[in-house]
C-alpha cells in the first residue's frame, strides 16, 4: 500500500510539473499573471471635493422645513441647487461667519444672507481679502414664494441688509421702483439668467469692481480674493425655478468659485483704503455696532 500511495503521489507531482510548464509557456502561470497585471488593477486615490461654505437665508442646504423634525425625518422640501453644487463640493452650512469657521474654507456662497453683525463684516471682509472667493446672492426685493408668512423667522429675507460690507467694497445698490414685476432674463457671458424685480449697482466710485448687465452683477477683486455679487435671486426660487436657472447656477458658481479670471480679463487691483478704514480694528468694529441700525436701513437707494 505504501509503493502504491509513493508511486500515486509521484505521478501527481509529474503532473502538476507538466502542467506548470505548460502553464508558463503560454504566459499564464502565476509569476506572469503578477508580472503582466495590467496598470489599471490598482485603482487610483480618490480626489477629495473642495469645501464650499454655505450661508443664508434662502435654503439651500436644509430645505424648507416647518422644524427639525421634518428634516430628521426627510419630510422637507429639499433645494434643487443642493443636489447640483455637491455634484463639485463638500456643502458646510454656516450660521455665523467667523473667523474659525472661514479659515477652512476658499469658497463661499451666500444667498440672501441675514444682516451681518460688525464682527462677521470683518471676518468676511478679511477672509475675502487673504484669497476667499465668494458667490453673494444679494436680492432688494425677494420674489420667490416661501410657506412661511411675513415675520416668519424662518422665511428667507425679503429685503437685503448689507450695505456696511457692500460700501467696504465700494459697491452702491440701487432699486428701480418703477420696473415692471415678473420674470425675465438677463444675459452673463452669453448666459440667460432668470431675474424678477432686480436691483442694480451704481458706477463704483473707485477701482477694484466692474458691472455687467446693466449693474445687475459686480466682480470685484478684493485683496488677494474675489467677489462676485448679484443684485438678484430669483433663480435660487425653490419651488417654481425657471428653466434657465440650473444652467445659470452653474455659470456663476464657475465664474466666482474658481481660481484665476474665466472672463479671459484682469480685473485692477481692489483699493479701498483713501479713507484709513481698518476693518481689522476694533475701532471699525465699534463704529459699525453704533451706526449698524443706520447703515443697514439704507442698503438700496431707494428702498420699495
């Protein structure tokens, strides 16, 4: 039995000797399969999405909601933008802008943001000016429809408030009371842009900011950053968005959210400093905190 089982297990190793080199000589031994692997086996890290910071009234990233309940529990209406700016971005919904909530971030987007305090003007400003792009919806009159009432805490702002930060910047916001209300487009670099009731930037007094369509966008260069500011948001309205506003989401959001100049011109550099303001200093921010009431009551020109 033992020369029997010798024999047998001499024969099985012949065999499989046999079929090694049969293996090897057609290129499909275990050596070759390492050695001829092909370059895509090993697939590539992923990249990482930039941050974008997010902040405002309008809502863009938790949706309508009547509480936390209904968002815990899916039941709010969610943002059609939400789903196309994750598409590029990590989204982080910001209450406040300080200075350790922007130091993480080179991108952010407000739409139709509360007034600011005189502490988050300087923290704005001061993170625009150290290289942070910025995508500002900032709306006179606000005409998407919301299930909120007037007074509601929780309907986005009708009325912007943000002269302080805008006249920093040398930006004037004006309103045409007369204009006929209703959707219509404008065009930005050939891209239809759905507004209702917009409002309009005055010629800047100072370098640093260009307008296009009729005033209705300022791109200014702020500092080492940018800001891209549109006196108008109805192409972020949740529930009845016009055709046009994915498409002209997407331009904008590439327009102020990238790195270098896609309109193909340098803007001149921002200078701002003929009057020896120092948002930095605690002088600035004092002085914002006594006149706010007053500065922020006239953040159009002529207010509806």
């Amino acid at each position: 039995m033992r020369r029997l089982l010798h024999r047998n297990s001499l024969l099985a190793a012949g065999a499989a000797l046999a079929l090694g080199a049969v293996l090897a000589g057609a290129g499909l031994g275990a050596a070759s399969d390492r050695s001829q692997a092909p370059a895509t086996a090993t697939l590539a890290p992923r990249v990482e999405q930039p941050a974008l910071g997010l902040m405002g009234t309008i809502p863009l990233y938790w949706g309508e909601a009547e509480d936390i309940g209904e968002i815990l529990g899916g039941q709010a209406e969610p943002h059609w933008a939400r789903a196309q700016l994750e598409e590029r971005y990590r989204l982080h919904p910001l209450s406040a802008l300080t200075e350790d909530a922007l130091a993480g971030l080179d991108f952010l987007l407000m739409a139709q943001p509360r007034a600011l305090s005189p502490a988050e003007n300087v923290a704005l400003d001061s993170w625009v000016r150290g290289g942070g792009r910025l995508l500002l919806f900032a709306d006179p009159l606000l005409t998407g429809e919301s299930r909120f009432g007037i007074g509601d805490q929780r309907r986005p702002q009708d009325v912007i408030l943000l002269s302080p930060i805008l006249d920093r910047w040398g930006l004037e916001m004006e309103f045409e009371e007369d204009q006929p209300a209703g959707p219509t487009l404008r065009e930005i670099a050939g891209q239809a842009v759905p507004v209702n009731l917009p409002g309009r930037f005055a010629p800047p007094a100072q370098g640093g900011c260009t307008l296009e369509a009729a005033g209705l966008l300022a791109d200014c260069a702020i500092g080492q950053g940018r800001a891209v500011v549109v006196a108008d948001a109805a192409l972020l309205d949740l529930h009845h968005p016009a055709p046009e506003a994915a498409p002209a989401l997407a331009m904008l959001v590439k327009r102020a959210l990238v790195r270098g100049d896609i309109a193909g011109k340098s803007l001149p550099p921002y200078e701002n400093d003929e009057q020896g303001l120092d948002l930095t200093s605690r002088s600035l921010v004092d002085a914002l905190a006594a006149t706010g009431a007053a500065n922020l009551s006239t953040s159009v020109r002529n207010p509806p």
